[in-house]
C-alpha cells in the first residue's frame, strides 16, 4: 500500500510554473531519493508535502488520508511527518535528549527510556542525551536530528539534503548510519538530494525531477543503465556518448556491434556507454573468441587513486576521444598504445 500518494500536483510562483502535475507513490518502508539539479523544483515538492507551503492544485495523501486537495491544506502539524533539515537546526539552549523529546506531547517528554532507544537506533551512545547539541559533530547532530524527527513515530520522514554541510568522510559515514536507523524503524522516507551517488546508494527507489517535472521514477540499477534521455544519462554518471544505427536489438557504432538492455526501433541513434565499460588490454592481451577490440592511443589519465579516468583516441577515421574508466592499478600511461572492448549492455537514444 502507498504512504504517499501525489496526484497532478502543480505551483507557480509569480506566474512561472516550478512543478508541472507531478504524479508519485510512496510504498511503506520505501526510502524514495527525490533527485535532481539546482532549481528543478525538489525543495518546493517537499515544502509542499510537509504543509509549509499551499499547492495551486492536485492532491496529496498520506497513508490513506487526504491532506492536499481542492480547497484542502491539513496543516503541516496534523500531517505526521518528521522532517530533517539540512543542518540540523537543534535548539542549541537544549540537550540532546531535550531536542529529541521536543516534538513528542507533554506528556510523554518524561520517557527518557525512548531517548536511549532513539540514539541506539542512530547509532549514539545513549550518555550523549545530556551533551549540549554543540558538542556533537556535524554528523552527530544530524543523526540526533533524525532521532527527533522520528520521536513521534511519523507515518513519513522527509529529509532535505541531511548531509550536503558535511565534509566527505564524515557524509559517508552519516548517510549509513541515518540509512540504517530508517530501515530499523521501518520508515518510509523522501530524501531530497542533488547528490546522484546519495540517491543511487541510499534509494530504494530514485525519482529524478527536471525543470519541474518527473521525468523518471525506477529503481537505483535500472536509473544508472536506462536513463530517459541523454542529459539525465550525464547527471546520473559519466556517460560516452556516439553515434550508431540500431538493427534488430543490437547497434553498430564505433565501439562495436553492442547488445542494447532494452529492445527499441531500428534506425540512427547516440548510443550511451558507461566508462567503466570500456575495458583496456595492454598489447599482449588477448580478448576471448569473438569479441571484437579497438586500437587506441591514451591521451590523458586522471588517476584518483582506487580508479582512474583515461581519455583515449581511437585509431579510427574520425579519432573520435572516448573517456574509460579502469581499476587504479590497472592505469595506463599518456601514450600507451592499447586495446578497448565494451563490456554488457549499451542504451541508444533515437536521434531526432
Ligand atoms: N518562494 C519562492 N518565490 C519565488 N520563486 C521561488 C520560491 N521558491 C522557489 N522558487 C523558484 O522555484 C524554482 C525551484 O526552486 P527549488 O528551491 O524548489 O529547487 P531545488 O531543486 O530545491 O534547488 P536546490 O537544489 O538549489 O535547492 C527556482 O527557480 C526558484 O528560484
């Protein structure tokens, strides 16, 4: 069954339009990524949602009940949604246990046994309830926020770019640990993020909005290796892209005859290969019977330590520059004569 249920929402702001009729379900237990660049309208869907701010039209149910609808705004207290800003934003004159109790009735703010609960399930130790908020990290600030949000067992958990103030190390460690809490509870959960890899690792789920509309709502692996159009292919990861023609689920380009994941009409594409695809053979390497390989010049090697990005030329008519992405320790050098063949399945996109 759908937590969340979005139908036909639309806003304007001054006139211009910032969502165009979004449609969108949340299952129960889903942690939905809600992905996209700057602008495209991510922070005002969520506003939205949490009652912050009115719809023009549409609807908006959550478990089951109406809360956005014609002449309907439940107010965003009534909404059961937790919500988790992006920094923070404890009340730094509280304790942690004080801020995790905050948002519970008066009632229940004495029960410190669920403000140990509630650290162990963000992964803190429970003495950290008497800390004042500033003695926590920027990590562990946002894990305590996330305990706050989930205190009165929301029915929903809105978190807006949770980890975007954090520093890369620390992100990580963070987004595991607020992942992990939210699947001990047993949330559903809408995660606001520009950042592709936070959307590829944590969703379940990934809807992707562009220019105020969703344009694709699929699975982590499916987003990654189809994505409905060239530019998202570019957001969401590297992507080479060539001309090919397609013939009867394969297509021809300069990398080769390659398989394509779906089935399409035949005809000129750009076909769309991930670098990690494209694997190198030093000279002495042999490919297996029949798969066919490129003669290649390294222009450029971008070494990152556990990968490497390679700008390489092929020795074709054009010389058309395709970027690969190998193992670190397999770099090669700037100069290096090499092999390339694509490994799996390709997208195309028809050309116009
Ligand atoms: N209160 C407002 N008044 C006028 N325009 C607004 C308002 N809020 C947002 N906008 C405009 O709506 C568009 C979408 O903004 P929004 O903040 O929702 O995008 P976003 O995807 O969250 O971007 P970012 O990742 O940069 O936060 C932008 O063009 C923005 O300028």
């Amino acid at each position: 069954m759908s937590e969340l249920r979005i139908r036909g929402l639309q806003k304007s702001f001054d006139g211009h339009p910032v969502l165009h009729g979004i449609d969108l379900s949340v299952e129960r237990g889903t942690l939905l990524a809600l992905l996209g660049p700057s602008g495209s309208g991510k922070t005002t869907l969520l506003r939205l949602l949490c009652g912050f701010e009115r719809a023009d039209s549409g609807s908006v149910e959550i478990d089951g009940r109406r809360v956005v609808g014609d002449n309907l705004h439940v107010p965003s207290e009534q909404r059961r949604i937790g919500y988790v800003p992006q920094e923070g934003a404890l009340f730094p004159h509280l304790s942690v246990a004080d801020n995790i109790v905050f948002g519970l009735p008066r009632t229940q703010r004495r029960a410190r046994h669920r403000v140990a609960e509630l650290l162990e399930l963000v992964g803190l130790p429970a003495n950290f309830g008497t800390r004042a908020p500033q003695q926590l990290s920027g990590g562990q600030q946002q894990r305590v926020a996330l305990a706050r949000a989930l205190a009165p067992s929301p029915t929903l958990v809105m978190l807006d770019e949770p980890f975007s103030s954090l520093d890369a190390a620390l992100r990580l460690e963070t987004r595991q640990a607020v992942a992990s809490a939210l699947a001990a509870a047993g949330a559903t959960a809408v995660l606001v993020t520009h950042d592709q890899s936070e959307a590829l690792s944590l969703g379940h789920e990934v809807a992707v909005l562009w220019n105020g509309r969703l344009i694709q709502t699929a699975t982590p692996e499916t987003l990654y290796r189809r994505p409905v159009t060239r530019e998202l292919a570019s957001f969401v990861g590297e992507a080479v892209l060539l001309p090919g023609v397609v013939k009867q689920d394969r297509v021809d380009c300069e990398l080769g005859d390659l398989p394509l994941c779906a089935p399409m009409g035949n005809g000129a594409v750009d076909v769309m290969v991930r670098p990690e695809q494209i694997r190198l053979l030093r000279a002495e390497e042999t490919m297996p019977n029949g798969v066919a390989s490129y003669d290649a010049i390294v222009q450029e090697v971008i070494f990152q330590g556990q990968d490497a990005g390679v700008a390489l030329q092929l020795q074709s008519e054009a010389l058309t520059v395709v970027r690969a992405r190998v193992p670190g320790y397999l770099s090669p050098r700037p100069g290096e004569q090499v092999r390339l063949a694509v490994d799996g399945e390709v997208t195309a996109y028809p050309r116009a």
